[in-house]
C-alpha cells in the first residue's frame, strides 16, 4: 500500500477570531501518511490554532482542510477519528486508567473482550501494564502523560495530534519521554501531528517541522535542513544559536557574495539576496568559526574575548569581532583544550558557504 | 511505628515526642485562643439554646412541685383501676389548700383540665369549699370530695393527675406527630379529621424536595454558563445571580407579592396575551404556587454558587478530550462533565434543602393556607398560644430530621465529595 503524500492537507486556510487580525494566513501545508510532522513556533505563532481547527475545536475561516482526501471542516470533533493528547493530559479524573483507555471504544460499542485486548496492548506499549485499576491522581506526571498517549491511540485512529504534551514534565523525563513517542510512532506508524515551541524536541522527534511565525509556515523542511540551510532570518534565529552581522551586498556572484559591514567586508554564500545593494543579515552557526584556522579560508579575523562561559561539554566564548561584542564561539571541551581568557586576542575563520546571506532583519 | 523501635532521643536527651510536644503546645494554645471567642459565641448563641429548648420540650416539672403529697401518697395506689385510697385524697387536698393560699390554684386547674377536660370545674368548686371552710379536715376526706362533685368518683381523672407525676415527658413530641397518651399511658392517633401536624411535615417535605429540584434544574445551565462564558459576560452573569442576595428578602417577597397577586402584573400579561380570560385569572398567590415560584427565586443563588465554583475547577479540556475521543457531546457531558459536578450538585441540593426545610418568612407571606410549613406553625405556637414548650419539640424536631438528612446524604454521597467553594 503506498503511502498518501497528502494525508491531511491545509488547503489556503485562513484563520481569524475577531474579523481584524489572521492568525493564520493562507495556510498550505500536506502531511503525509505515517509522518511525524511538528509545528514548531513562538506563542501567538498559530500553531496551536491549526492543530485545533484539525481536531474540529476551531473552524476554518477561510479555506479547506482535508483528510485522506475528504473535506472534514464540516464534521464534528467527535467522528473525525483523530486522537488528541492535550497539554495538561485531560485525563478524565473520576475514571480509572482503565476506564480512561475504554472510553473511546466504549463510545463505540466494541465489545467488552476486544476492549480488554486493546486497553492492555495500549498499556504495554507505554509500559505501563498492572496500572488499570488506578486513578489518574495516583499516577506520576510522565506517567499520566502515557495513558493521554495510550488512550489517544487505543482505538487506532488514523491522525494523532499532541498540544505540547510535555509541557509540563521537568527535562530529564521530557527527553526520555521524546524517544518514547518518537519510538511508539515507529513501531505503530501512526500520522502524528505535534505542536511545541521547544525546538530540540522538535529536532529529536520530527519527520518533518512545519516553523510558524505570525500566522505563516516560515520554513517546512527535515530537521537537519532546518538547522543547516534556514531559509530566512527568522528560522536561522529561531532554530538553534546563530552569529548575525547586518550589512549591504556590495558585490555579487553565483555563489559568492561581498557584504559591507560597518567597517568591514565579509563574505557570504547568498541565499536571498539577488542584486547589489540590498541590505541583508548575514547568519552564521556559532559551531562553523574556527579558532586559529590551519587552512585557507574565506574570511578570517581577529577578535577579543569578552568572556568565557564553562558549559560542561563545551565553551562558549563571547568576542568582540567586527564591531560587534556579540560574536558567539562554542569549543568542544577535548583534551587538547585552548587556554581561553579575557582580553585575549584570538584568530577566527569561517568559509563563505557557511555564511547565509538572509532577508534583513 | 513497632514497639520495637528504640526511642528516639533529642542531643538533650529527652524523647523526641516530648520535645515535640512541648514545641507544639505553645502553637497550639495560640490556635485554641484564636478560635476561643467563635467558640464561646456558639456555645451561648447555639449550644445553650439548644439545651435549654430540649429542657423546655420535656420539662413537665409544674404539676410534679405543685403536687408533691398527692405523689408521693399516689406511690401507695396500687389497683389504678379503682379509685385511690384515703391518703391520695388528704395529700391531694393539701397539696391543693397550700396552692390555694398562694393564689396558685389556677394554675393547676389549667394544666389539668389539658390533660382531661373538666378538671377546671371541678378544681374550682374545691376551692369555693376550702375557702368557704367547708371541710372537714378530720372526717373522711375521700367521701367529702367524691361527694362534691361526679367527676371526683370517676377514676379516670386521678388517672389524670397521675399521668402528670413524672417530671420530664415526650407528651409534646407526640402532639407533633399528632399523637397523645391514652389514659391508660399508651399512644394513640389523634382523630383523622384533627390531624394538622403530619399533614405539615409532608408539605415541608414535598416543597423543600420540589425547590431544591427546581433550583437544580435552573441552577445547573446558570453555573455552567458562568463558568465557561468570558471574564467580561459571566461578571455581568454573576452579579444577576447575586443581585437577590443583596436584596432584602422581605422586600423580594414583597415584590412576588406585587407579581403574583390575581390583579398582579403576570396576571395581567396572561389576559393581555389571552392565555386566561380576565374574569378566570388563576391564584398564584396564597397557595403552594407562590412559595414554590418565590422560594425558588430566593434559594437559587445557594445552587448556583457551589455549582460553579466546582464547575469553574472543570478544565474546559476534558470536554475536548471527550469530544475528540469519539463521544458526542451529549456522552461527553454525561460521562465526563456531570460526573465531575457531582460534589456541587450535592453541596447546593444539601444546602437548599435545608435552608428551605426551615423557611419561615417567604411563606408565612404568600404561602397562604395551604402553601405554610412547619416553621410557621412552630412561630404560631411561639407567638400566638405561647405554648413554648409545643414549639421547641417542633423546633427539635425539625432539627433532627436536617441532621437524619445529613446523615442520609453522608451514607449516600459522602461529606467529604461536598465543595462549596
């Protein structure tokens, strides 16, 4: 059977609450079948508004929305067969864990046996079998989080959102529970549409991220692309840590360009700026600047540290470079560690492809 | 903890429980004084009301220090079926002569003649004898007495005297269900066509039971919409809510009055609109009607505010869940959302109920004949026939029957699922 590439598709949607402002604006955006897309973005981005008008809570202003090629704007929350698994859990508190797992095959009418086969192969596969007969108040945080994980795949739903389901867990069980879902998706092959506004669990989990900004996808693309070649300042800042100079293209070609800084000229791989002139900001991952570069390379500097922070497994080091006292450095922290100190002058040196000359900010 | 365990010991070398103790007392005198003054104020305004309406219920002391000779002699009176010796006569009679000189003979003849008619004729025309001198204290005062008048020959009316020896009874408690003591001390039903105070209980009953059910049913839809409508709509929401409890409730009965009345302003409508002819307006007023709609109106807040505030705990997102896990709305409500309110429910079902077992002012004013409770026929007898006594069994009664509710309610829901905010 070969897999839809458009699974769900957001067709043109638009999305307004008060008539006045979109929040979401001429949405477009195809999920494939057994993907696992992640709508990555600031609060106040629409990420949470899509995610809400696919589980039928919110209504296109504007717009289709399709599943499995069936337009489902109008149909009601509860027969679109889409799992959900909210922000706070919403498990039901006066039902036991059981009764939570049987209560969408319950509304169903399956019978009594299948439901019991069903609740315990959902709660093996978050490991938590023997846990039927508690309520949702005796459990633990991570664990309430995997019967709203169990209970939204019990009954095989073709599409299952989460709302920042771990929100609310402290880190070390968020990224343990990150690979959990990401290998209960393997294992089952279920659509998953994720919503977050952290974006290393964006980066672990994802097939795909969908980055919002102001009501718009700003760049959808695999992880490693999101990270390596953002497509415009927004994404570059947005994902990961990120060197900015702002200048003007002076000089252009194929996959060079010149950009005059305030009393400099760097070079930079030009990504969207097309003629001489335009004002651009020139992004750089704070990892791709060496320090005192053995080989050749297209720009290279000198530099002051302003100051050095210890990060267990690597520096960072912040220099006054090119007029700016915001240039980040990150050194691995290895044997054969560099005596890094304030005030000392340091050489630096970056190529030219690494250097993506954006939109300005 | 197992006896085992060795003691634990402070650096000092006192226990640890003692040392804890003794840390905790000087806080937990602290508390005690802090709460002193709410406690002394209910035991004077609540506690000691309380006994001393229990001690006017029972208290049957009157006759038992009028008549202490005839009492004790009555000890002697062994075949209750005829009439007493010679000595019941001489203790009753000086008993008698004793009240007579005090000006207190009256008295007993009133008390008496409740217990069986006719005593306070009889009584009387003592009286007149012992005040003419008439008798002869060393002849046979037996004779001398069951010769003035019938009744004195009849045992019944020593049985009557008797039946008033003990000092405490529950004769008043009975009178509230009525029932009496027969003469022959056993219970017996008061005449059918004479019975008003069962017929009261079970009207309280069925009007609190209908109020609390109609303020369920318009509370519920009200505490749903003020909790989840927006800030600025349920503010506005809730100040309609409370608005009645700002009012006085004399003046909100008032205006049911103005409202209800057959000449009043709903009236009025129904003819405008046609629903009744205008010579055929119904009453709605002085009948079970008007204390239904007015008490209604008057205890809803007491279900509307418990219900929210548990309501307003309700995250809107269990709802979605439901919804989204394939219930329709109405499973998602009945499964998820009012098996949550439930503690609210009983809280403010509890709390009308019991408010309204008790309503004394809403339908003393347009209750009319058939729309009044028991509390006012409690204030009846407080005020009008003074019986105090009458009206503290009642009053107790009604008391316990709110703490047999809560006991109920207890066994059923449990008192520790109510929220009331």
């Amino acid at each position: 059977m070969s897999k839809n590439p458009e699974f769900v598709k957001f067709d043109k949607v638009d999305k307004s609450y008060d008539g006045k402002v979109l929040v979401v604006k001429d949405l477009q955006l195809d999920i494939a079948e057994g993907e696992f897309i992640t709508m990555l973005g600031p609060s106040g981005s629409g990420k949470t508004t899509c995610l809400m008008m696919l589980a039928g809570f919110e209504t296109p202003t504007h717009g289709e929305i399709l599943l499995d090629g069936n337009i489902i704007s109008n149909i009601p929350p509860h027969k679109r067969g889409i799992g959900m698994v909210f922000q706070n859990y919403a498990l039901f508190p006066h039902m036991t864990v059981y009764e939570n797992l049987a209560f969408p095959l319950r509304v169903r009418k399956v019978e009594k046996d299948e439901i019991d086969k069903k609740v315990d192969k959902a709660l093996s596969m978050v490991s938590l079998s023997g846990f039927e007969t508690r309520m949702p108040a005796q459990l633990s945080g991570g664990q309430q989080q995997r019967v709203a994980v169990a209970r939204a795949l019990v009954f095989d739903p073709a599409v299952v959102l989460m709302d920042e389901p771990l929100g609310a867990l402290d880190k070390n069980l968020r990224e343990s529970m990150q690979y959990e879902i990401k290998h209960i998706h393997e294992s089952i092959g279920v659509t998953v549409v994720y919503v977050t506004h952290d974006q290393s669990e964006a980066l672990t989990m994802s097939n795909r991220i969908a980055v919002f900004n102001d009501g718009k996808v700003q760049q959808l693309s695999n992880p490693a692309e999101l990270y390596e070649k953002p497509v415009n300042s927004f994404v570059a800042e947005f994902i990961g840590e990120n060197n900015t100079f702002n200048g003007e293209v002076i000089d252009i070609a194929k996959d060079k360009c010149k950009v005059k800084l305030a009393n400099s000229e760097i070079l930079a791989n030009p990504i969207s700026v097309k003629s001489k002139g335009e004002k651009t900001t020139v992004s750089l991952r704070p990892e791709r600047a060496l320090i005192n570069p053995t080989d050749k390379m297209d720009n290279m500097f000198t530099g002051k540290i302003e100051e050095v922070i210890y990060h267990g497994d690597h520096t960072r080091v912040r220099l006054n470079l090119l007029g700016s006292s915001e240039f980040i450095l990150k050194v691995p922290n290895s044997t054969s560690n560099l005596e890094l100190k304030v005030s000392q002058d340091i050489n630096i040196g970056w190529n030219s492809v690494d250097a993506r000359a954006l939109d300005p900010k | 903890m197992s006896s085992e365990t060795k003691q634990i010991l402070t650096t000092d070398g006192i226990p640890l429980e003692v040392s804890l103790k003794k840390a905790e007392k000087k806080n937990k005198i602290k508390a005690f004084l802090l709460v002193a003054p709410l406690l002394l104020f209910l035991v004077i305004t609540y506690i000691f009301p309380i006994g001393d309406m229990f001690m006017r219920s029972v208290d049957d002391r009157m006759v038992t220090n009028m008549l202490p000779k005839t009492f004790k002699a009555m000890e002697k009176w062994e075949n209750l079926d005829e009439l007493p010796p010679e000595e019941v006569y001489r203790g009753f009679y000086e008993d008698y002569k004793l009240l007579a000189e005090n000006q207190q003979h009256g008295k007993l003849g009133q008390r008496l003649n409740k217990e069986k008619n006719g005593f306070n004729t009889i009584t009387k025309k003592l009286f007149r004898q012992i005040k003419r001198k008439k008798i002869d204290e060393s002849a046979s005062l037996k004779e001398q007495i069951n010769k003035l008048h019938k009744r004195w020959r009849d045992v019944e009316y020593w049985q009557a005297i008797k039946r008033t020896a003990p000092p405490y009874t529950a004769s008043k408690y009975l009178k509230g269900m009525d029932m009496y003591f027969a003469a022959d001390g056993s219970i017996a039903q008061v005449d059918e066509d004479r019975r008003i105070h069962r017929i009261l209980w079970l009207r309280t009953l069925e009007i609190a039971f209908f109020v609390t059910l109609f303020c369920f049913f318009m509370g519920y839809p009200i505490a749903h919409l003020l909790a989840t409508l927006p800030m600025k709509y349920s503010n506005l929401l809730m100040i309609c809510v409370l608005l009645p409890f700002w009012t006085s409730l004399l003046v909100r009965t008032a205006s049911w009055m103005i409202l209800l009345q057959q000449q009043g302003i709903v009236n009025d409508f129904f003819v405008m609109i046609g629903l009744v002819a205008d010579d055929n307006r119904p009453e709605m007023m002085y009948n079970k009607v008007g204390t239904y709609v007015a008490m209604t109106q008057i205890l809803l807040p007491f279900m509307v505010l418990p219900l929210y505030s548990v309501m307003k705990t309700i995250s809107p997102s269990l709802m979605r869940a439901g919804k989204s896990l394939g219930g329709t709305p109405f499973v998602a409500f009945w499964k998820v959302y009012f098996p949550l309110t439930i503690p609210g429910i009983g809280a403010g079902c509890l709390l009308v109920f019991i408010l309204a077992i008790g309503y004394y002012i809403t339908p003393a004013l347009v209750g009319g004949a058939s729309g009044t409770l028991i509390s006012n026929q409690i204030a009846f007898h407080m005020k009008t026939t003074l019986d105090w006594s009458f009206a503290s069994a009642m009053g107790l009664m009604l008391l316990t029957g709110v703490l047999v509710i809560y006991w109920i309610y207890n066994k059923l829901v449990g008192v520790d699922n109510i929220k009331l905010g």
